[in-house]
C-alpha cells in the first residue's frame, strides 16, 4: 500500500505518525453538536413517528425494522434526525458502546434515548468522521474512557469530545470516504454472499434432521399415519409415544442463595446456559442444595437439558462438561430410558423447535413457560433401538461435515470483518495514501 510522502509525530501515542498536512485536533472541533435524544415514552404498537433505540444501530447502519414507536403528541422538531447525523451508542456493553450508523434516508426517524447525535461542522465530512469513529484506533479510546458500573458502561458527551483525531483537509477527506465506501461495500458484499450459504447451510442441516427422524433411512419402508397433523406419516413399524413413556422429566430447582443449615454450595444450570444441541458452561453459577436435592437435580452424562422458559423448548445434551452440575427451575433434565438412544430424541427436540411446536403448545400469561405437564404430554415417532442407532450415526456424519462449512464461513467472515476494519484505522489515520486510488483492488474470497 502507498504512504504518504513525509510523516509527522501526531503526539498522541495510540496515533502515532501522521501525514505531514494533518492537523491534530479534539473531536469537539469537528463538531457542531452532541446531543441526547428524546425521553418521550414509547408505545407498544406502531405510529408514524418511529423512534432510534440501541438496536436501531446494531449492525453499524441504521436499522427501521428494530425501532420504537412514538405518539404524535410527544414529537418534537429538535429531535428529527436529518441527514448526515450521526448515532452513537454511549450506554450498553463494553463490546457494543461506540456503536454507530449515519443517518442517510429521507424518511423520517426520531432520535430516541441512550445514542448521541452528533453532527459535524464545516471543517468535517460526515462519512469520513463515520469511518473514524468505526475504526479500532478511536472504538478503543471511547472503551478506554468509558465509566464502568454494574451491568453496562457509560460515555460522557465530554469524554467523547476531548478525544483527539488527526484530520486532513475536506477534499481529502471526501475523497477518503469515497474510497472506504467501495472499499467496504466490497467487503460487505462478500460477508452477505457468506451469510447467504450460511443460511442455506443451516436450512440443509435442517432438513436432513427433519427426514431423518420422521422418516427414517429406508426410503422403501412403508409408510402410515402418525396420528399427529404436522408430522404426517411415519414409517409403518414405528411407535408414537408421548415423553412420559419414556422419560422421566425433572424440573430444577428454585433458587436458594443462602445455606438453610446442612447444605451444600453447588454450580447449577440457567436456561441461559442452554443452546441448541449444546450446554454453554462459560457462566455458570452456584447456590445451596439440601442433601436430598443433590440426588434430585444431579446431572448425569446424555441427560437432555430442555429450557423451561426464554425460548422455550431449546434443548442441549449435557455431556459432563464438569464433574458435577445441578439444575436450576427455568430447566428441564429429561432422562431417557436405557433402551432408547438419547441422540435421537435431542435431534426430535430440534425439530420440534424448528417447526415452533413448543411455541403453540406453552402456556402464555406475560412469560411463556413450558411446564412438566405440558413437556411430559409431547409425542415422538419412535423406531427400533438398532435403527435410533442407525439414525443418530447418520446425523452425526452429516452434521459434523455441514456444522464445519459453517465453521469455515464463520471464521472467513470474522476475517473480512477484521480486515475491514483494520483497513478502515489505516486510511482515516493516514497510514495508507488513497489520494490516487483510483477504483481498489478486488478482493477475493
């Protein structure tokens, strides 16, 4: 890559050299205003006045399917984004505070709580203060002076402001942002291509499992009526039982933080902990359990873990990922019998979540909950055990080559993430000199 012909010491260190030309300023000269947004109270049906949230910006642009709504009474003018503002998002997550999207629609958007607006000045362009503020150089600066409490960090429009930024001249900087705006929407495009296998990939997992275990292998067999409308047929010499016949169904414990005398301080599941087909066991928790629940709620390796609220109906397998584990009541231990292969009831469960059949089935007041009474009533198309066998083998192979293209996709798209943002801190720090660029290279995947 170019570099500019004489460099200069910025002074500041995480900067480092920067083109000779480039002044070093304070972001606040950049600026025109920060802002908050508005505190007006958000409905819970849809108007015409949406409103910015958090998530409005999640994805690095401006989001209209994850907006709020407000009602025309509480609009006022000061708060309509025009184009060119930009949103940045100075309360969440370590990870996600320094977030931001430029708004460039003409539709009409409301600047909503928890994201500044800034607006630049004449001496800036709005793109390239955009492309500044998605770099790694300055995202590290807003993290780095971020105020830490409890369960979020916080920005302060001042500390936002008295961040420095090396800064060239507009056409200059029109013609940085020009450049980057290829430059990324190049690598966007590959990113969407991958997600779009991705996707497909995982729709052809899907109906692998699907098949599979409504089917079976043999596809000669004949075939009878299941008996349940969504399923349709099954193949003839299959059973269909309900959980109960099968499984012994055991919903975790209530929370007890404090020692009741005699008991015992132990890790336990959340529903949290549970994904699809697999526990995650990077934060788990402890509370107390009296001897007799030690027996209750212990887990035992093939162990299904059905989540009992949340997204109701995920189900991990617990394959002893520590030596001793419990369960908490927002999860389900379902323990199948000896005689059947727990790997192919945790592949049913799948696509019964698949299909939003735990959905249909849980009783909804304002949370959804799946109870022991409802899971224990669920039915499943059973084969032989030599064939569950058969099965499981089967999804196995097929998953594991299909789970590591995923795998593949996965990691090449962090890349071109990577990429693109370290391409993003060269160019707006003046690393690299794109005054002649011209149309950029072409990236391969």
């Amino acid at each position: 890559m170019k570099r500019y012909p004489k460099y200069k010491d910025s002074g500041i260190e995480w900067i480092g050299e920067i083109p000779e030309h480039w002044q070093d300023v304070q972001l606040k000269r950049c600026l025109r205003s920060v802002s908050n947004g508005t505190t007006a109270n958000q409905v819970d049906h849809i108007t015409d006045f949406p409103v910015s949230r958090i998530e409005t910006i999640s994805s690095g642009i401006i989001d209209t399917n994850k907006v709020g709504y407000l009602d025309k009474e509480d609009i006022e003018d000061k708060f309509i984004l025009k184009k060119g503002d930009i949103l940045l998002s100075h309360i969440n997550s370590l990870e996600y505070v320094g977030n931001c999207a430029i708004y460039i629609s003409e539709d009409l958007l409301i600047h909503g709580m928890n994201l500044l607006r800034l607006q630049s000045n004449q001496k800036t362009i709005p793109k390239f203060l955009l492309y500044y503020l998605k770099s790694h150089i300055l995202k590290n600066q807003i993290q780095a002076n971020s105020k830490h409490a409890i369960n979020q960090v916080s920005l302060p429009s001042s500390s936002l402001k008295g961040l420095r930024i090396a800064l060239p001249t507009n056409p200059e900087q029109q013609t940085i942002a020009n450049y980057l705006g290829r430059k990324t929407h190049q690598v966007d495009t590959l990113i969407e291509n991958k997600q779009k296998l991705i996707d497909l990939l995982k729709e052809q997992r899907a109906a692998i499992i699907n098949h599979a275990v409504t089917k079976g292998l043999n596809p000669n067999v004949k075939q009878k009526d299941s008996g349940i409308e969504w399923l349709g047929e099954i193949p003839e010499h299959w059973e269909v039982k309900k959980l109960k016949y099968f499984g012994e169904i055991v919903l975790g414990k209530m929370l007890t933080p404090q020692d009741k005398g005699n008991y015992y301080k132990k890790p336990y599941l959340r529903a949290r902990n549970i994904l699809w087909e697999k526990v995650d066991p990077s934060d788990i928790k402890e509370m107390w359990f009296s001897e007799k629940e030690l027996s209750q709620y212990r887990l035992k390796e093939n162990d299904l873990l059905v989540s009992e609220g949340g997204e109701v109906g995920r189900t991990a397998i617990w394959k002893n990922e520590l030596e001793e584990c419990y369960i908490q009541n927002s999860v389900h231990k379902v323990t199948i019998n000896e005689s059947h292969n727990p790997f192919y009831f945790l592949y049913f469960f799948l696509i019964y979540g698949q299909a939003g059949h735990f959905d249909a089935i849980v009783n909804r007041v304002s949370i959804a909950h799946l109870t022991r009474e409802k899971l224990k009533e669920v039915p499943f198309a059973i084969p032989p055990p030599t064939e569950q066998q058969s099965i499981t083998d089967y999804l196995y192979k097929k998953t594991t080559r299909i789970d590591k293209s995923i795998e593949k996709q996965d990691k090449q798209i962090e890349l071109l993430k990577e990429y693109r943002t370290a391409l993003i801190s060269e160019v707006v720090t003046g690393k690299i000199d794109v005054r002649d660029s011209g149309e950029p290279e072409v990236i391969h995947s």
